[in-house]
C-alpha cells in the first residue's frame, strides 16, 4: 500500500515555481526560460499522476516510473532552495564589508560560478522531467483531478470525547466490578482484556479510569502506555511520572526502583497497562515484583491484542472485548456523521451509511474514522463513493480495517497527507503537541496556504485540527490545555508507514529506498545499521540517551552524506559539542539541542545556517555561548 506523494510533492513544487518571489529569482539569475520549461513539464506530468497512483499496484512498471517522477521532484526543490538560499547570501553582502565581499567573489559562491553551476543542474532536472514525459505515454494515462477529496470549512472542527462511547456499558460494568470486589490472597490481581487493534480496548480502559466511582476508590491511579519492546527501566519511568508527575529520566534503575517503592508503598493503587505485546514471562515477573509495595486491593488492568500475554500475565480469566453490535455500530456512526436529530433530514445518505457501517464488521475505530470523515459533506455521491470504493474488495486479513483507514486517508486533501504520513517517522506510541510537530513540518515546506498573509504556525494549527478531526491524531489529554498532547493510535501509525514505505526509516522499520526522514536510536540500535544512502535525507531525528555511541565523531560523518537536511534533532544525546562541519548543513532549518546537559558552547560555524529557523535548546543546562574560532 505505498504512496508516492508525487501529486502533493509535485503541487507543492509548481506553487514554488509559480509564486512571485520566484519569479524575481529567476529573472535575477536569468534562467527564467528554464524554470518555465521545468513548470511546463511538471504540471503536464502532474496532471495524469493521480491516475497513474490509482494503478500503481497493477504495475511495477509504472510504480518504478512514479518513483522517478517523485525523486526529480525532490531534486527540483532542492534547486530551488538553492536558489532562496543564494538570494539570501546576496542581501547579506549589500550590508555586508568590501573584505566580506572580496572573499566571496573568490569563493564558489560568487555569482558567476554560482550562475554557471545552476545552469547546469536545472539544464539536467530538464532533460530528467523530459524522459520522464517522454515515457507516460506508454501507460496510457487519463487527466484526473482531485475529485474525492471531502473537504471542510475552516476553523471547523468536530472533536469527539473518549467518554461519548456507545454499546459498552456491560464490558464497562465487569471492569469496575474486578477493580471493586474484594480478593484473597496477597498477589495484586490482574485482568487481561482482549480484543483485536481498533476495537475499542483503550477507550473501555479509559471510560473506567475516569469513573468517580474508581477515583474515589483508590489512592492513586497510574496509565502507562507500554511499548513494544517492555523496557524494565522505562516502564518505571512512567509509572513514577503518572503517579507523581516527577520526571526521573536521569536516574539509574537503582534509583528509579527506590523512588517507585517510595511512590507505591501502602498505597491502593489501579494500575492500567495499556497494549502490551510483551510475551516474555520473565520480563513480566520483574516488572510485576516491583509493584509489590501497594497496599491490599491494588488492582492492574491490561490491555492487549494477544491471548499468550493474556495467559502469562492474567490472575483472573480474561474478559474478551467483542465487536460492536451492527445497531451499535451504525447508532456511533450516525451520532459522528450528523448533528443531533439532522440524520432525519437525510433518509437517502442514512441509507447509505448503513452500507458502509455493514463493511466495517464492528470495528470502532473504522466506525469512528469514516463518520467523521463524512460529517462534513451532504453531497450523496461522496457518500456512494466511500460505499462502493475498491478498497473493501482488496484481499485481506481476518479483522484488518487498514481498508477503512485508508479510505479516509484517500479522502485527505493533498496538503495534509504529506504532514500525516510524516508522523510515521516517530515511534509507537510518541506523545507530542503542536509546538513540537508544526516547526517540523515548517522545516519541510509542507505548509501550504492560498492566503499571503498567512502565518505558518496557524496554518500548522489548522492541519493538526483537521488531522484530530477525522481521528488520525488522539488527544492525550483533556482539551481545555491550551497545547494539548496527542498521539497516533497504532493501527493509524501503521497506516502512515504503509504510505511512507519508502521515504522513512523508523524504529523497527526499514526502508530499501531513498530515504527521506529518519528516526535513529543508538541506545537500541548499533551506529552501523544507518541507511547506506543519506544523501536524499531531510529529516534526522539521532538520539542517545545511555550514551553509547561516540556521537560527535559520528554526527559530523552523518553530516557530510545528508547535505540536504531540513531538520536535525539532537536531543537526548548526551552531547558536549557540535561538530565544526554543521555549517555545511545550508538548507538546515531546524535544529534541537533539547536535553543535552552537557553541552556548554556552540560552534562559531553555526551562524552560517543562513537558512536556520527553528534552534531549540530547552534544558541544556550547561549551553553559554558561542565557541570563538
């Protein structure tokens, strides 16, 4: 199920070509004809690209010309940075000093050679687009617009709460019953709930988290989210900030272990243990003999996909989640695709709704995703469309409902599924907020906008509302915090990588291709398993918190094969300085020095990232100045 993005990435190349700014570039450097004969052929290409990635999975052929399509694309926004890049070393130089401007006259970045050196590289993305043009019309490719996509007014937004959950009062009842009963014997009780991905585990765990019954039952209530691969040292990390809101990152496991006893002893506490996949028996006996301090009546709820973890860690029988109830179903649906009581305006898309609600075989999420993605239109034949689209009759496995998110997905305008498929290069189960993510997609040019005056931090905010309003982002946290946590729910980040396959490199995925966005962990993954090929790379996100790798040395090499990087996150890399060689970075637009204790000066080189933006150093406490060189 790969994506390509050349639509979205072709679009956003054409808008660069066509803005005004560009226009002055090009007559500056006189290689406006040029740029024309590049507009020309990408909007020629473009304008059959739609058709050609709806038949994509019919053809490797075609696949592998969509493909190079994409990378000259990418090439010709490069180009096209470097000549915003240029633009700005020019109005440097007019404040600048006669020496300054004698040396750059003698450099490679003098307006000659620069001049001479473009002219070759766009000469040569030309005659690229142009065998790429060439070979379209074997495929036999039709003109296609943006036809399906259901958009939405601006500023707004339809959120849906975790407590409006339908048809689970029973499995709500069994859960808050376990956690009330009384029990011999001094284990602390345990109860699996199982069920498949999108069912509706999290949300039933969550409803019983908030009741006023449950809070005033316990003395402390703990939500973990657990990650694959049930970190020990993690895990305690997280039940400490739950319970107390105290960060212990840097603490050994000794330490940690001291303050989780002191946090839990006595205590009654409910613990909820939210997907666990871990079917090592060990690990889990470990994890269990450190909650031992809490008082009688302590309870742990789990919530899993898989039945071995149900056996090793369950005390008690585990309660099976079942699909929703069709009536159910179609009740959840209705409520998100209509206003209240406005469904009896509209028999004829009620009607249809109950055929889409019939594909969807119980699923909350995929309920809960396609109503909110239909509550924006009235217009019959989008309906019909998601109905009767072919994604349903794709053959797959029993219970997946990557079909219903991909439907939605489809129905994204193309300015968000660049932004969302983004997000696949962060791990499992990462919380962030807007402050966090809408710098990065800035980085990336991927904010777009029909209005000039428009701020980029309200077009980001106007994204990530959108993205929340058709539940591919979750909040974390209640909606009156001004910038609120949200995460991906994993099946949803699941459908982010099906269509990034090839542009990100993430935890425990790996990309054969030109990979674009990285996520690098050298606490769990060695230095030698980076990508062979960073030379496309334009995001890297490097972290290090044991300290493991020598990361100066290896920063600097990772520099000198990614000249292209738009986003450079270091944080949480133990580092005590940066590499001279990060001046070579010149479309670097974001860099994160976040949580690096022991970094005390920057590089004077620094201050030639003409093109920095974005530079974060929140808790790196030792930070006071530049380095002199």
């Amino acid at each position: 199920m790969a994506e390509f993005f050349a639509f979205e990435i072709a679009g956003k190349v054409l808008e660069k070509l066509g803005s005004a700014a560009y226009e002055r570039i090009s007559l500056a450097w006189g290689v406006r004809e040029e740029f024309e004969k590049l507009k020309l052929t990408l909007a020629a290409i473009r304008a059959v690209v739609l058709d050609a990635e709806q038949q994509q999975a019919r053809s490797l052929e075609l696949s592998l010309w969509l493909q190079r399509f994409k990378d000259a694309c990418y090439d010709v926004e490069d180009l096209i940075d470097e000549f915003e890049i240029q633009a700005l070393r020019r109005l440097v130089l007019k404040r600048g000093s006669t020496g300054r401007k004698v040396r750059h006259f003698f450099s490679g970045s003098n307006p000659w050679a620069f001049s001479f050196r473009m002219g070759y590289k766009i000469k040569k993305a030309n005659e690229i687009l142009n065998e790429v043009a060439a070979e379209k019309a074997k495929f036999h490719l039709t003109e296609k617009h943006e036809t399906n996509v259901i958009r939405r007014e601006r500023e707004t937004y339809s959120f849906v709460k975790t407590s409006s959950v339908i048809g689970r009062d029973e499995a709500k009842q069994h859960l808050v019953n376990f956690l009330m009963n009384p029990t011999d014997g001094e284990d602390i009780p345990v109860l699996p709930t199982v069920g498949i991905g999108g069912i509706g585990k999290t949300t039933l765990a969550q409803l019983v988290f908030n009741e006023e019954s449950v809070k005033s039952h316990f003395v402390l209530r703990i939500w973990v989210c657990v990650t694959e691969d049930f970190d020990i040292k993690q895990l305690m990390i997280k039940i400490i900030k739950s319970a107390t809101g105290r960060e212990c990152k840097d603490m050994n496991k000794e330490e940690s272990h001291k303050v989780l006893q002191d946090c839990l002893n006595g205590k009654r506490f409910f613990m909820v243990l939210d997907d666990v996949w871990n079917e090592d028996k060990k690990k889990w006996s470990k994890l269990k003999d450190l909650l031992c301090g809490g008082a009688q009546g302590s309870r742990i709820i789990v919530t899993t996909r898989s039945r071995k973890v149900a056996t090793i860690i369950g005390t008690t029988p585990q309660y099976d989640l079942e699909h929703l109830s069709y009536e159910n179903c179609l009740s959840l649906f209705l409520k998100l695709a209509f206003k209240e009581g406005e469904e009896k305006q509209h028999d004829n898309l009620v009607r249809i709704g109950e055929g889409i609600v019939q594909k969807c075989k119980g699923v909350a999420l995929a309920v809960k995703t396609l109503g909110s993605l239909l509550c924006s239109t009235r217009v019959q034949h989008e309906w019909e469309l998601l109905r009767d689209s072919e994604l349903w009759k794709l053959k797959q496995k029993e219970n997946d409902i990557l079909p219903a998110l991909k439907l939605s997905y489809d129905h994204l305008p193309w300015y968000l599924k660049q932004c969302f498929a983004f997000c696949s290069v962060f791990p499992k189960d990462f919380e962030f907020n807007a402050l966090f993510l809408i710098p990065l997609w800035m980085a990336n040019g991927f904010l777009q906008s029909p209005y000039e005056n428009e701020e980029p931090e309200d077009i980001g905010n106007q994204y990530i509302q959108e993205l929340l309003s058709r539940s591919f982002f979750q909040q974390v946290e209640e909606e009156h915090i001004l910038f609120p946590t949200l995460k991906m729910h994993d099946l949803v980040h699941d459908l982010a990588l099906s269509v990034a396959q090839n542009e990100v490199n993430s935890c425990n995925h790996y990309s054969t291709g030109n990979v674009r966005h990285l996520w690098f962990d050298l606490s769990k993954q060695d230095a030698s398993q980076l990508p062979k090929n960073l030379g496309c790379l334009q995001s890297l996100f490097l972290l290090d918190e044991e300290g493991k790798a020598d990361k100066e040395s290896l920063i600097a090499e990772v520099i000198s094969r990614s000249k292209h990087l738009r986003v450079l996150g270091l944080s949480e890399c133990s580092l005590e300085q940066l590499p001279n060689n990060i001046s070579y970075l010149k479309q670097l637009r974001y860099l994160s020095l976040a949580e690096n204790g022991n970094i005390k000066r920057l590089p004077n080189s620094i201050c030639n990232l003409q093109s920095l933006r974005t530079l974060t150093f929140l808790d790196a406490g030792e930070l006071k100045s530049y380095q002199k060189t």
